[in-house]
C-alpha cells in the first residue's frame, strides 16, 4: 500500500512537473550557418535555414536582424519567422572581416554556453561581408553543407590547418598561443574560396596568410597534413605530396630564447615535369623542398615575431618547459627569440611511370 | 444383488442389472458414479468354480479389446476360488489387490477395472485397461529446424517420457511424478539426471510443485506461472519447448524438465536470458554459423526494442543529432504527417500488434504471413494518405521482423510488450527516458531469478567460462563443461584435453 503511494507519487511527479520543450523536426527552423557583420554601430547578423523541398533539393532561406549579441539577434529574428529557430544544428559560424577585427569573443560565447552547439563547429573569417557569402547558392546541398564541406575538405586533405569552435577557444584561453581562423573570399555568385588564414592577437584579427604560404602554416602548427607543394629543382617543376609530417619543438636557450624546430616530411611526388625521377633528383628534389620548407618556415615566424602573434604556441612550448614561467616578460623577449627550422624531407615513393 | 437367472453355470452371459434395483442396492461409493451414463457395472460367473463375480468400471476410459481378449476367457475359464487367484489366471502385468475403499474413484478414473467376488465385496482388485488415446508424434512447429530431429512432443505423457528416455537410456534419468489440481488431477513429471543434477534446484521445483493450490491445471504453461520467482514480471522464467532433444541435451547440462500430462510442451529451468535467444538449431549447425545467427538475433531484438522510441526521441527533441544529409528525407517524411511523432509511431505500432494478434487467430498459419503483408499495404497506404511518414514506416516494419527472430514465442510476446513504455518515456524525455527506461529494465532483470539462479547470468554475475555457450556458441571441444551456474554435482561434461586431442596419425 506505501508502495503503491510512493508509485503514484513519482508518477505524478514525473508526469506532472511538465516536460522538456519539444522541438519537433519539422516544426522548427533549423539553423545550420550564422554570420555577423558589422553595419552602423550594431551587428548585423543573418542565418541560414536550409528549406527542403518535396522534390528533395535545398533551398536556402537567410532571416536578417540587427542587434547586439548573438542571442538577441537571433531573438530579433524570431519576430519575422513561423516557427522557432533552433541553433543545435549550426555547421559554421562565419565573421565578417569588421567585426572580426574587433573582436569575436563575445560573439562565440553563445557558442560555447550552449550546450546543443557543437564543439566542431566550423568558424571562419570573411573577407568581405558574411551576410554576401548567404546570399549565394552553393552547390545542391544547401549553402551550410557547402560551406563546412569546404572547410573540412581543405582540413583533410588540402592545406588548411584544423580550425574548430573547440580549437579556437583551445587556442584563446591558452596562454602563449593565438588563434587562427580559415579566411573566406566569395570570388564568383555560386563559389566562395579558401584565401587564405585570418591570424588573430588574442581576440582580434590583425593579419593573414596567403593561400600559397599556407603549406609551410600547416606544417607548424598542426601535426598532420596531406597538402600539396610545388617546388622547382633543377628547372623542372614538381608536385610533392606530403603524406605525414610532424613537427617538434626544442626549447635550446631561455635568456635569450632559443628554439628549435623540427619538420619531418614523408612525402611522394605526384607529378613531375622532367623525364624519369632518378634517385639523383629525388635527392635534389628533397634537399630543395628541405631549403625551400626551412625559408619559408623562417620567414613565418619571423613574420609573426613582428606582429607579436604567436599562432604555433612558442610561448605556450616555453611555459611547459620552465617553472616558474613569466608571461609578461615572455612577451617582451618574444619578439627577440631565436627560431631555427630545420626540416627532414624522405621521399618514398615517386609514382609507377619508369 | 446376485441375480437369479445368472447362477446356472451353463448360462454365463453377461447380465446388466435393472437400473432401479441398482440403485437400492448401490453401496454408499456408487452413488455419484450411477449418475454417469459411462459407468458399467457387470456380472458374471465362473465356469468351473460357479464363483459369481462382478466387474466396476468407466467403459470410456478402458479398453474392450484387453477386457475380452485377455481378462474375460481367463477369469470365466479357468478355476478361479479366490480373489488372490487372478494374479495366477490373468496375463496382465499391472494387476493390484486392495481393501481400500478409498483408491476406487481414483483407480477407475484412471482406467483401471475393478473386479470383485460377489461373496466378499471387501476385497477388490484393480486391473490395469486404460485406453490410450493420443495423436501421433508429429514434426515440431514453433520450433522447428530444418536439420536434426523431427520429433516433437505430444499431449499424452508416457509417450513424451518415452521420446526423452529413448535419447538417454540410463537408470540415472530420474521422473519424479507428482498429481496436482484437485480437479484436473494432472500428472507432473520431473525429470533430472541424478549424479549431475543440483539436488538444490530439484528440491527446489519438488517443493514448489507441491506447494501449488489450484484446480484444473491444463497445459504447462499454468505451471509456468505458478511456480515463478516473480509471477508479474514480463519474462518468462522456465523455458517452453517442444523438442525432445532439447530436453535430453538440458537434462545432461544439469538442468531439470517438466512435463504435464496433457501439455506437449516441457519446461526447462533453471534458465537464462540468454537462453531465450538461442535456438536449438544453432547447435547443429557449425559453431562459427550459429554464433553469427545468434548475435543476429540479439541485434534483432535489441533493434526491435530501440528502434521506434529512438526515432520518437530523435524527432521530437535532439534535431541536433540526426545528420545533415537525413535531415532533408525526415524532414521531407514528415511534413505532411498531421501527427506528433508520437502518435504516428503509436498508431503504426498499434496496427502492426492489431495484425499480428488478428494474424494469430487465423486458422491457418498461412493467416499470419497474409497479416504481415496486409499490414505493410495498409502502412503504404496510410504513408500515401499522409498519416505517417514512410521512414517510420520502413523501421516499424523492421522492427517487427526483427522481433520474429526470437526463437522462444514466449519470449518475442514480451518483446511485443516492452517496446510501449520506452516508446512514451522517449515522447516524455527524448533519449534521457529511453536510458531511463533501460535502466529500469536492467534492475528489473539483474533482480529477475529463475528457480533462485540468475536470470543474466552469465553476464551478471559475469561467468567467463559461461560466455562460452552464450552470445557465441563456442565449438564442442570448448563446451566440455557444464554451466557452472547449476553447480552441477559433475561439472565436467568430457575431457578436453583428450577431446582437442587429434588422432590422424595411428601409431
């Protein structure tokens, strides 16, 4: 009999105590792309509702609202929509190139408080304006799917690094570390390209990478790659593929900081334009990728030492290997450390053409 | 009560006696019994000895043909002065001497013939004449495998006791027989092989058999739930089957059978979960065969179970899981469905169950497949009307395909049941009721007992060496000991090492 009570009891209760909100598929707007622009002194921020047809093919709708803050944009919106929108599904959040010069902080903290949105969700800056990028029509799987395929696309197999809400938010809160971002570029009304890598000092962005610099990026900051570089030797061009590389930190000297840098390249030729690749020009081949990888690698972070940005984490390195670490006194000898780049280039494989 | 014409001894005929004479004669047992048109009551007299002497029996319960073949011409022939003397004259091995009034009822009801001289009415004998009447062994149907055995229980118990004693001839098969219902008077038969099997668990099933209080008991399935650990739980906790061989191979792992007269189905027990997914067959095909079939069959059950309130729970609260590329084919589904998810599922759910259950009353079994495919035109139909989605419609047909993999009927009846409350705890709290509502299953079965042995074992308590023969069927050589859950008094089947041995070279 006391069981039975205690039964009703909890089943009341649960029953009772009102349920979850229902968010029932096909009653709610489904955000998958969101992007904010600067416009006046307010944000102006558009999403992406993809619109299935019954004849199977995406259209793409965007609502557009002005406002402050992530949230309160995409409230303003709901004023103008019939159903709720729901951003547990979002695949990319893009910049415009204004506001991310401002800073985005703000902006992804809706990202990060929100626990249906993912932690891989795609970022990227925009050169240009983020609400353009919506206006188009990518592709025939709607504009969002178009969009993060490209930046996964280029993470896997091209040139890009792997960028992430998660990686973005690892690398801000990370002391001696600055974040980095795909930079987009609408170039034709159905295409919109890599061009290149926003470069932020901690919340804002300051410079960028050419796509071309962008191989020599990877190979510093992410450990995995499987781009693609042109080199010349020997008058002849050739394509390399780099299947692995890896790279590795030495912290040498620590007044003034000394480090070194080490690549490994695995890599294959995929196309080269002399005759037969004998072990002489793979030899050559590898020794000027060697050359040509240290230089460039060089010339990045010297480049970033003059910005005071460091997207490959040296300060972070630093921090690890030294008790007791000063990070305002690492921010002034930054710019002053010694950096060398070493790079070990074995090709092993050079394609069945005899 | 003599009656006169018959003392000649030239004239033996037999002679029925007026009934209302009867009736005044009747001794005080009689009374019920003249009520029934089939009790006979005849005299006769001896030819050499003029011995009068009277025969008391249920005419639809013995058979004529040993009555006039070989009781009749010995005991009207030869010199019959006494009672003792028909163990000499009658060539019947089931003849019994009493002066128990009380046996009579039980010994006429079960087919014997009673036989008294007309002087001494105190002293009776009982000749055994039962006529049996039972179909013939047929082929098993709910069971049935297309390779091994063909036989498959009938409702008469000898013959069933028969067809497991034939597969294993030893004086250490032990039926224990019981009579229960104090109608039905049903005979209950316990079989266990004594050397192997726990006498906890027997004693176990003897009390408890015993200790039923019932009338009519009519099939094994009452004794099923009467003698439960826990009579409401959803699982059965004694497996039903109606193969032979089935019995004889889990009478030599230690368990213990029980038949009911009347019943054509053993039940088996101490059992497991586990045990409700394998089926008899797996074990004449190759191990590596019938492991793959079983984990099918887990699948399939698991699927079946999940299936539905899954796609409730995604639909109508975690659009963020369902991937982008399917999002357009449910969204697309749904659209026209004028339903929540939960009442689509709900309605689909309930026309299938409606269609199997008519299915099931068909006379014919053909019935049942014709409901199934009535139920996949009728599901097409609804999808073209736009009263459900055709994506829940292909899962809801799968589901319930899947769950006609289960080889126990029992068992796949349960299933049927479970998939209702994970279906509303997913419409209440999406995948977090549907976690909720295993976990209530899980108690549910960690708690669950069968014959005070585990119901999960082996995986909980976790038995390694029990994993061998459970969601794979481990090879012959690897099975050479018994479930260590029975505590079997001889855990070891046969020897494995000299079962690994290989024997190709003669030396």
């Amino acid at each position: 009999m006391r069981g039975q009570k205690l039964f009703l009891l909890l089943l009341s209760l649960m029953l009772l105590s009102g349920c979850v909100q229902k968010e029932v598929v096909d009653d709610v707007n489904i955000a998958v792309g969101i992007g904010l622009d600067k416009k006046d002194d307010q944000i102006l921020g558009s999403v992406m509702i993809p619109v299935y047809k019954t004849d199977r093919s995406i259209e793409n709708f965007t609502f557009t609202s002005k406002g402050t803050v992530t949230r309160d944009i995409i409230f303003q919106m709901s004023h103008k929509s019939s159903q709720p929108i729901v951003t547990g599904s979002l695949e990319v959040g893009l910049f415009g190139e204004e506001v991310a010069r401002e800073g985005i902080i703000e902006f992804l903290d809706a990202f990060q408080r929100d626990p249906s949105v993912g932690a891989r969700v795609y970022l990227a800056v925009v050169d240009g304006t983020a609400s353009e990028i919506f206006k188009g029509n990518y592709g025939d799987r709607g504009n969002a799917i178009y969009l993060s395929g490209l930046i996964q696309q280029n993470t896997e197999r091209g040139n890009m690094p792997l960028t992430n809400v998660h990686q973005f938010l690892f690398d801000f809160y990370q002391k001696g570390k600055d974040p980095f971002l795909p930079l987009l570029k609408k170039t034709q009304p159905d295409l919109v390209n890599i061009a290149g890598v926003a470069l932020f000092k901690d919340e804002k962005v300051i410079d960028s990478i050419p796509t071309s610099k962008m191989f020599y990026f990877k190979l510093l900051v992410d450990e995995y790659s499987e781009g693609t570089i042109k080199i010349k030797a020997d008058n002849k061009e050739s394509v390399i593929k780099s299947l692995k590389s890896k790279y590795k930190f030495r912290l040498k000297k620590r007044s003034p900081y000394e480090f070194d840098i080490h690549i490994n390249i695995d890599a294959l030729v995929s196309e080269y334009t002399g005759r037969t690749v004998s072990k002489k020009v793979v030899k050559k081949i590898e020794k000027q990728l060697e050359r040509q990888v240290a230089s460039e690698c060089t010339k990045l972070i010297k480049k970033f030492q003059e910005k005071n940005i460091d997207p490959i984490g040296l300060g972070h390195f630093a921090k690890t290997q030294t008790r007791g670490f000063d990070f305002t006194k690492w921010t002034e000898e930054y710019p002053n450390a010694e950096v060398k780049v070493s790079v070990d280039v074995s090709i092993a494989e050079v394609g069945v053409v005899e | 009560m003599q009656n006169e014409r018959s003392s000649s001894p030239e004239k033996n005929q037999q002679h029925t006696q007026n009934k209302n004479e009867e009736k005044k004669n009747s001794e005080d047992w009689e009374k019920t019994f003249l009520k029934s048109k089939d009790f006979t009551k005849t005299n006769y007299i001896n030819q050499k000895t003029g011995k009068p002497f009277t025969f008391v029996f249920m005419s639809t319960l013995v058979d004529e043909k040993i009555l006039s073949n070989s009781v009749l011409p010995a005991l009207l022939e030869e010199e019959l002065y006494q009672l003792s003397d028909i163990k000499k004259l009658l060539p019947i091995p089931d003849v019994q001497l009493s002066t128990e009034k009380s046996e009579i009822e039980k010994k006429l009801f079960n087919g014997y013939v009673m036989l008294f001289l007309d002087n001494d009415k105190s002293l009776f004998a009982f000749i055994a004449a039962q006529k049996e009447v039972s179909r013939s062994v047929s082929a098993p149907e709910i069971e049935f495998s297309v390779v091994g055995p063909k036989e498959a229980f009938v409702e008469s118990l000898r013959q069933n006791i028969n067809m497991v004693r034939k597969r294993m001839p030893i004086k250490e098969l032990v039926s224990e027989e019981f009579t229960l219902g104090s109608l039905s008077k049903t005979k209950i038969s316990i079989l266990h092989v004594e050397g192997i099997t726990n006498d906890e668990i027997i004693q176990t099933v003897r009390q408890r058999i015993k200790n039923i209080e019932f009338d009519e008991i009519v099939d094994s399935s009452y004794i099923v739930q009467l003698i439960s650990d826990n009579e409401s739980s959803p699982f059965p906790q004694l497996l039903d089957t109606e193969r032979p061989d089935r019995v004889a191979a889990i009478l030599a792992e230690g368990k213990i059978a029980i038949l009911v007269d009347g019943s054509p189905h053993a039940l088996i027990g101490p059992t497991t979960l586990i045990e409700f997914f394998s089926s008899f067959e797996d074990y004449f095909l190759n191990w590596v065969l019938s492991s793959f079939f079983r984990l099918i069959r887990v699948f399939g059950v698991a699927f079946s179970i999940l299936i539905t309130p899954i796609y409730v729970a995604a639909l109508t609260y975690h659009y963020e899981l369902i991937p982008k590329d399917l999002l357009g084919t449910l969204i697309n589904s749904r659209r026209v469905v004028p339903f929540p998810p939960i009442l689509e599922a709900l309605f689909l759910e309930i026309t299938i169950e409606l269609l199997r259950e008519a299915g099931a009353r068909l006379p014919t079994k053909v019935g049942q497949t014709i409901g199934i495919v009535g139920g996949i035109v009728l599901g097409t139909a609804s999808v073209e009307a736009g009263l459900t989605s055709n994506v829940l419609l292909i899962f809801i047909a799968l589901a319930a395909l899947a769950a006609f993999t289960t080889p126990v009927y029992k068992m796949s009846n349960t299933i049927r049941l479970l998939r209702f409350p994970f279906l509303l705890m997913a419409e209440l709290w999406g995948l977090l009721g549907i976690t909720i509502a295993f976990c209530f299953l899980m108690t549910h079965l960690i708690r669950l007992t069968s014959l005070g042995h585990p119901f999960l074992e082996p995986l909980y308590p976790p038995r390694v060496q029990d994993l061998k023969d459970a969601f794979i069927r481990g090879s012959f050589k690897d099975l050479n000991r018994r479930p260590s859950y029975l505590r079997t008094k001889d855990p070891i089947r046969f020897s494995g090492e000299k079962s690994h041995k290989k024997k190709d070279i003669d030396e």
